[in-house]
C-alpha cells in the first residue's frame, strides 16, 4: 500500500526529464532574470527561486517509490518549497500586520479533519512518519494563510498567488490520499494538472506583482517630471521683464 513501510535502504535513479522539471526549471528561471535585470525587484525573490529548485529535488525523491527514506525526503523537499513560498508571501503579502491567525485556523483545522479521518488510519502504525506528514500539513496551511490578505478586497495579483498556494495544497491531498487511504481516482485525474497550475499561478502573479510595480513607478515618475518642468517653466516666465 504505502511506500513509507518499506526498507530504509534506497537505491538512487536518474533524474527524468518531466514536465513538473520543465515547468519548476523555468519558474525560478523567471524569477532569476527578474532579480538580475530588474533593479526595483523584490529582494526576496530568491526564495522563490529556492522554492521552485527544490521542489524538483522533492519530486525526485518522491519518485523512488520503493523505500520510506525516498518518501520522507520528498516530504522534506516540499517541505523546504513551502517554506520558500511562505517566505515570499509573509515579506510581500501578509507579514506581522495583515497575517490574520484567524484565517490560518480555519484552514488549518479544514486540513486536520481531513488528516485525521483520512490519513490517520494508515500513519498511525508509524507515529515518528505521521508526525512529519502533519509538520508538513501545518506548513502547507501556514503558507496558504500567509497568502491571504483579507485587508484588500479588489482583485490583485496577491489572489493569483493564493489561488497557486491552494492548488499546491490540493495536489498535496491527493497524494496523501493515493498514499494512505488508497484512494486513486482523485490522484489520477486531478495531482498533476493542480501541480502545474499552482507552480504556474504563482510565477505568473509574481510577475504581475513586479509589472504593476513598475507601472506605477513609471507613472510617479512621469507625474514628478511634469511637475518639476512646470516649476522650472513658471520660474523662467516670472524671471521674463
């Protein structure tokens, strides 16, 4: 049934090319040449880019499906991948004044419903694995909180980000349900089509987030230039005999 009762002993294999690979690959190619080519970029852009790198790292280890030292090293890739999202998200998005705990209990209790009923069952044989699988479920729902501004109501790019963060979440249920409830149907149809959008969703709302950043910039400055040449155009005609 599950992987995580297996052997320690884990055997390491190539690396294949998938399209999670692609799609990580060039998420954090984005936002490298964001930070390289972009002097008003985030400063906290390299997390994403750690986020997205080890995600691939994460999936590798996932991948070997033979032993429970591949499963909990994959575990602990995403785990380093939420982290790197919630990093962007708290310094962007929420941070200590706009994070809301109420929010973050709600989902977070959401989740526990579904951990204790669905994936229990099966973790419980194993209380050291179930422990890190719920570390790694608070880090999922702290990273979806984060996400969340509940101070803006108008549509922005930070809804995009949140919207990706849920999805990844999503597809992190449906793996834990292929895993421990034997429950496949969901894997099957929705894991990898919720993946790529969360990964997707959330490069594109950063560069929507740097866009409209720089947008504005462009249109402070053109306003403070205006103003200065009507100054400097004021002061020449006072100075006219």
């Amino acid at each position: 049934m599950a992987n995580w009762r297996h052997t320690m002993a884990m055997e390491f294999a190539p690396l294949e090319i998938t399209p999670l690979v692609y799609i990580c690959f060039w998420c954090a190619a984005a936002m490298f040449l964001l930070r390289k080519f972009l002097p008003t970029a985030s400063r906290w852009l390299p997390a994403l880019i750690f986020a997205f790198l080890i995600a691939i790292v994460g999936d590798y280890f996932l991948g070997i499906r033979t032993t429970n030292l591949g499963f909990a090293l994959g575990i602990f890739g995403y785990l380093l991948a939420h982290i790197g999202f919630f990093i962007y998200a708290w310094n962007n998005i929420t941070g200590r004044g706009r994070f809301s705990w109420w929010v973050f209990g709600i989902i977070w209790l959401l989740f526990l419903v579904f951990y204790f009923t669905m994936l229990w069952p099966s973790l419980r044989a194993s209380i050291p694995f179930a422990i890190v699988v719920l570390l790694y479920l608070t880090m999922s729902c702290l990273t979806l909180a984060s996400s969340i501004d509940i101070t803006r109501r108008h549509f922005s790019w930070r809804w995009i980000y949140a919207f990706g963060v849920l999805c990844l979440l999503l597809s992190d249920a449906t793996i834990g349900l292929h895993n421990f409830a034997d429950s496949h149907e969901l894997y099957h149809l929705y894991m990898w089509p919720l993946f790529y959008t969360a990964m997707v969703a959330m490069a594109l709302a950063v560069l929507l987030q740097h866009y409209f950043a720089k947008k504005a910039a462009d249109r402070e400055y053109g306003i403070a230039a205006d103003a200065m040449r009507e100054n400097s155009e004021s002061a020449q005609f006072q100075e006219l005999p």
